[in-house]
C-alpha cells in the first residue's frame, strides 16, 4: 500500500512539472530609442533591434519568471543649442541587456510584463553636426566617456501560439548615460540623458 501511494504521488508530481515546465528560447525584434533628457532643443527616435535567448519558468497559477539575455542598441539624435555645442547629435549604444520579467498570463494566449533590467555597454557612436568648434564630437568624446553600467524599468505586453510569442515593452533607464566631465572649468554630461524606448519582439520556445 506505501509503495503504491508513493508511486501515485510520484506520478501526480512528475506530470504537475511536466505541465509547468520551463521553456527556453530565442527572441528578437525592433527597437525604437531616444534619450530623456530636458537639455535637448528637439529629440529624435533611432531604430535598432534586439536579439538574443530567454527562459519562462512557471512560478504559480498565471505567473511566471522570465530572465532573458541579449545584444540591443540604443540611441537617439539629438538637437543642441548650449555654449559647448550647437547642432545635432546621433548617439548610437551597443548593449548586453539582462532583463528579469515577471510576467502575468491574463489570458490563455495574452500576457502583461513587468520587470526590471540591468546593461552592459559593449561600444559606441558618435557623429555631429556642430557649428561651435570648442566641442566637436567624435574627437572630444568615446567610449570611455559614458557609463558603462545602465539599469531601468521593463512594461509590456505579450501574445503566445503554440511555440511562438510576440509582444512590445516599453524601457526607461534610470541612470545617466554620459559621465560627468570638466570642460573649461564647468562639470558637465555629454550626453546629460537616459536610454528610453520601445521594442518590439518575436518569440520562438523551443520546448
């Protein structure tokens, strides 16, 4: 009788884990950032996209945990009108991004996603169009000269069938992308600005 009812609740176990199993997958998209900042005469969004591999494991009823990894960019054009520099600037990011998303399964095939990211700046870009030649980009500033580390928030949505999902999220960085630096005795940011954006994205699971 002991064996049978710990054979009954092995089996009840293993089909429960089986129905609640992780997935792992890959997923990509588009991107379209800007930078949020109050310094800018006029703001413009740089398409990108995203790329990379995520897992789902079920947490409870309706809820599951989504850590993802992958490559984005980043990025906005600029418009400036300050004493160091007047024209545009486009701004180009290259991350590895690491998001950690609670995701809540409204719906059999509808999701909401909330959750929290933290990047790591592989490289960037610079290019101006500057009519003040005290700064002038790219010379005056690179890679060295923005934070390496960007952290933020994750909103989204999602719809799933069968293996594939699609869905579109919303960041906003909380830290500052440009690094204080001392030009001609004033500390400033170049630029003075968070990685903001949407993204769009298409899912494939392979279990």
């Amino acid at each position: 009788m002991i064996l049978i009812l710990i054979g009954t609740m092995l089996s009840a176990g293993s089909t429960c884990l089986y129905a609640q199993r992780a997935q792992i997958g890959l997923k990509g998209g588009v991107n379209f950032s800007f930078l949020h900042t109050q310094d800018a005469a006029n703001r413009k969004m740089l398409p990108g996209f995203n790329n990379g591999f995520f897992a789902r494991i079920p947490l409870i009823k309706k809820w599951s945990f989504q850590p993802e990894i992958y490559y984005t960019t980043k990025g906005a054009d600029i418009t400036y009108h300050t004493a160091f520099t007047d024209g545009t600037t486009r701004y180009k990011f290259s991350y590895i991004e690491m998001p950690l998303i609670l995701v809540a399964h409204i719906r059999p095939y509808f999701n909401i996603q909330a959750g929290t990211y933290v990047a790591f700046l592989l490289d960037s870009e610079v290019k101006t169009r500057s009519g003040v030649p005290l700064f002038v980009y790219p010379e005056s500033i690179n890679t060295r000269d923005f934070n390496r580390i960007d952290a933020g928030m994750i909103l989204g949505t999602g719809f799933d069938i069968g293996a594939f999902g699609i869905g579109v999220r919303y960041s906003y960085g909380f830290i500052k992308v440009g690094k204080e630096r001392n030009f001609s005795g004033s500390v400033s940011r170049f630029p003075d600005a968070g990685n903001s954006g949407i993204s769009t994205y298409i899912a494939y699971s392979f279990n």
